[in-house]
C-alpha cells in the first residue's frame, strides 16, 4: 500500500514508565520488522534521553496502518494523532 511516517513523542516524566514497558514495546514493533524502512529514538539536545521515537515503515493496507499506529499498548490512543 505504501510507506508511513510515524512521529511518537513521550510525555513530560514519563521515562520510569518508558523504562518498564521497552520489553513489551519491542515484542510489538518486532512484529513489524520485515516492513520497517528505518526507526529510531528522539533524543534531548544533549543525546542523553529518549523523547519519542520515528518510524517509517511499508505497510500493505488501511488495517496494518491502524494495527501499527494503535495497536502498541504502550502507546496512550488519547495521545495518538491521526493525520
């Protein structure tokens, strides 16, 4: 279907929770690693500190694009942004 771009930002303090749930946020997106083009953190201005991550990543229809975008239980749907 084509390639998607996904911004993610953490919320202010939220690095303890960020830290609990990595395991369980990998185990989601290594469903996805055939179809990711690139991905990556965000980091403060000093590279010291995760503030989000990107992802671009090929994906075949409009069901894999929601699975992708909402589907990560670690992600909040109130903090996702649909464009």
């Amino acid at each position: 279907m084509g390639d998607y771009f996904f911004y993610c930002r953490d919320r202010d303090g939220s690095a303890e929770l960020r830290d609990r749930l990595v395991e369980e946020h990998w185990a989601f997106m290594d469903r996805f690693a055939d179809q990711m083009i690139a991905r990556g953190p965000t980091l403060t201005d000093d590279g010291e500190t995760a503030t989000g991550s990107l992802h671009i990543v090929d994906l075949p229809d409009p069901t894999t694009v929601t699975t992708f975008g909402y589907g990560n239980r670690t992600i909040s749907p109130e903090s996702t942004v649909p464009w």
